[in-house]
C-alpha cells in the first residue's frame, strides 16, 4: 500500500508543479472541466486510467490559483461501473481523489447531449457532445499515452471519444 501511495503523490507532485507553472487565463466564471481518460475502471497501476493522482496534482493547482472546488468538473464517459468485475470510480481510486478536494464527478454516459454541427463532415453531419463539456467555461483534455487495438497507441484526439455521446462515440461499430 505505501508504494500505491508513492506513486499516488508522485503523480500528484508532477501535475501540480506543471500546471502550477502556467499562466492561465482562465475565466471568472462557469465550470473548469478536467476530461481523463477514464475508459475502462480499473486500477490506475494498470495504466488504463488517468491517474487520479495526476487529477488531484491538477485540481490542487487550480484551487491554489483561486478557482473554486465548486467550478471544478471531473468527467467522462466510459464503458461503466461493472462491479462485478473490479470496474468501479471507487476502485479506480477517481471517486475517493475527488470526493477528498470536494470536486464533483459527472458520468457522462446516461448526460444529456447537445448536436453539434461538423461542417464537410464526411461519415457524420454532427455529433452529438455532452452537455457537460458543450457549455463548460474551460477545458482541460487529460489523456493517459497507452496501446490501443485501433491505433497502436492513443493521445489527446482518442481521449475526447469520451465526450461523444452513444452510439456516435463507437464509430467503428456505427459506420454503413
């Protein structure tokens, strides 16, 4: 458990000192979404998650720089608790890290969606986006570099298949 919490600070330590660093212009008002890659529920030693380290490192910084936990969103949506299978935002230690800086989760999965237009779009006219991340002040897309049976390894562009609401976020399952 002590290296589980080694780690922990460890990556709380680097997300904070990097964010902390930045001088952000970030709005006065409206909610501060923080989007991870949060796919699968599993332990974040797994390196299918964002840490939530990481996470904590960044809420802490953004609190530090007057933001208040109340504007502050963690979200994505993702393939859902399985309890049954160890796939949980508690054993993926998501909802203790926020739950402790008082920061709320929002599972996108069952959100409402807006339509948003995708001009010259060629497989889809729009998609549709939840509303979360549609009407949030900021955005902060916080991938997690791992392998992917699609593309070899996923970044910043795969993680935001998270804010597209069902069935459009399984493009290789819908297309004609």
């Amino acid at each position: 458990i002590s290296v589980v919490i080694v780690v922990a600070a460890q990556h709380r330590d680097l997300a904070y000192a990097a964010l902390n660093r930045l001088d952000l212009s970030l709005p006065a008002a409206g909610h501060i979404l923080l989007k991870p890659n949060a796919t699968v529920l599993f332990p974040p030693e797994k390196r299918i998650v964002t840490h939530p380290g990481f996470l904590a490192g960044m809420l802490d910084a953004l609190m530090e720089k007057g933001v208040a936990r109340e504007r502050l969103v963690v979200a994505d949506g993702q393939s859902g608790e399985q309890p049954d299978k160890g796939h949980t935002w508690e054993n993926s230690g998501y909802r203790g890290t926020l739950a402790s800086r008082g920061v709320r989760l929002a599972t996108l999965n069952e959100a409402e969606a807006r339509s948003v237009d995708a001009p010259g779009g060629v497989v889809f006219k729009d998609y549709p986006i939840y509303r979360e991340v549609t009407d949030c002040a900021f955005f902060f897309n916080v991938p997690l570099a791992k392998c992917h049976n699609l593309g070899c390894t996923t970044l910043a562009i795969k993680n935001l298949m998270g804010v597209l609401a069902r069935p459009e976020r399984h493009l290789c399952t819908i297309q004609e």
